[in-house]
C-alpha cells in the first residue's frame, strides 16, 4: 500500500509532456526570431512569431482533446506567451527600425512589451469569471501577428525601412494599448466546427484561403488589421445595446 501511495504521488508531481512540447515550440520559436533578428534576418524573425503563433494555437487543443489540461500548462503557456509575443516581437521592431529613433523607439518598442506582460496578467486573473465569447483587450499572438506582418509587407514590396521608421513606431505603441485597452474582441469560441454549414459558408472560407496562400504577408497583416479594429466596433455595438435595453 506505501508503494502504491508513492507511485500515485509521483504521477501528480510530473508534467504532461504533448500539450507542453507544444508551449515549448512555441517559446524556441519566440526565442528564434529574437536570434534572428539580432543577426539582421528580419523576415525569419517575423516567420518564426508566426509559427510560435500556431504552436500556441495548437497547445491548448492538444491539452483538451487528450484531457491533460493542467494548471502548470497554463502558467508554462503565459511565459511562452510573454517570450514569443510581448519581448519577441517588441525587440524584432527595435533591432529592425526603431532603433534609429533613439529614446523614443526604445519607449515605443517597450510599450508592446509591457502591454503584452500585463495582458496576460490580467488574463490569467479573470479567466474564471470573464465572457467567453470574447477577450477583454487585444489577445497577444494577434498584437504580434500585426508587427510581424508589417515586417513581412515591407520586405515584400521592397519598402525603404527608415521611411516607415514612425509608422512601425505607432503599430508598436498601438498595439500595446490595445492590449490593455477594455475593447471586447471576438473569441470564437462560439463557433461550432463540428456542425454543419451552408454550400456557401464553405465556399467563403475556400475562397478566403485561397486568396491568403495567394498572397501571405499582406494578407496575413490585413486580416490581423482588421481584427485589431474589430475591438473598438465591437465595444460600441455592446454599448449602444446596453443602452437600449436600458431604454426599454
């Protein structure tokens, strides 16, 4: 009975190793595009948030499907997060461009980190009573995706770097605030992907693939664009709902 008693403990005081080798791709990744930037290989760098980006995705639904959730993976998630989409992408942004502007691009560069650092802590401490349908503030791998895309688009399309020096350094602090900011942003946890769908809806979602694989790097910017925007126009709906109900 002692024996089995000390297995037991033994199993509790372990790690699940699936969902984690996620989290821990995620954070090499993170930590590959600082490597990288720091080298001058900017677009890998912003390639390499991009995947982190979908290690982080995958994380979380590898722990649900194998029901190995667990409250070490949440923490270990946090600062993979914090590496790969607060101090990641902020430094990418600094070695790229900002370091040119001086003082000021070392605020602008750390005004998304810190608002990626404290996203995340205020998540962590209303994730049992928040709404699930959305997050409160710009979620952190979308914040990063916007700065990583517009390396990507400059890059691309040969743009002069130091030309879009204040323009990367108001993306930078944008997305910071946003962050922090109170704007409700879409989940889509609400989605069910397990149900069916309209001939058209999958037409749309085809047809909307297709024109990302067509052209990634704009794409990619625009859509993670649009969802930054998304969150101020979702808050105003709410409100003027609100209001009406109110009123009624």
């Amino acid at each position: 009975m002692v024996n089995n008693n000390k297995g037991i403990q033994q199993r509790r005081r372990g790690i699940y190793l699936l969902p984690n080798l996620f989290t821990t791709g995620a954070m090499f990744s993170g930590f590959y595009a600082v490597t990288s930037a720091i080298n001058g290989h900017f677009e890998t760098a912003a390639i390499a948030i991009f995947v982190a980006m979908i290690l982080d995705g995958l994380d979380g639904r590898v722990a649900r499907l194998t029901n190995t959730q667990s409250e070490f993976g949440v923490q270990y998630d946090s600062l993979s997060d914090m590496v790969s989409f607060g101090v990641a992408p902020g430094l990418v942004m600094y070695l790229w461009v900002l370091s040119s502007m001086g003082k000021f691009g070392i605020f602008a560069a750390f005004v998304h980190t810190a608002g990626g650092a404290l996203r995340l802590a205020r998540f962590n401490t209303q994730v049992a009573t928040a709404d699930k349908r959305y997050f409160q503030g710009l979620p952190s791998p979308a914040a990063a995706a916007i700065l990583a895309g517009f390396v990507l688009i400059c890059g691309e399309y040969q743009y002069d770097v130091q030309s879009m020096k204040y323009l990367a350094a108001i993306l930078s602090i944008t997305t910071g605030l946003l962050m922090v900011s109170n704007f409700r942003y879409s989940s889509f946890k609400e989605i069910d992907l397990k149900g069916k769908v309209p001939f058209v809806v999958a037409i749309s979602v085809m047809l909307a693939i297709a024109f990302v694989m067509a052209q990634p790097q704009t794409m990619l910017f625009l859509l993670f664009l649009g969802y930054a925007v998304s969150g101020p126009i979702i808050t105003l709906v709410l409100r003027k709902r609100k209001r009406q109900i109110r009123n009624t």
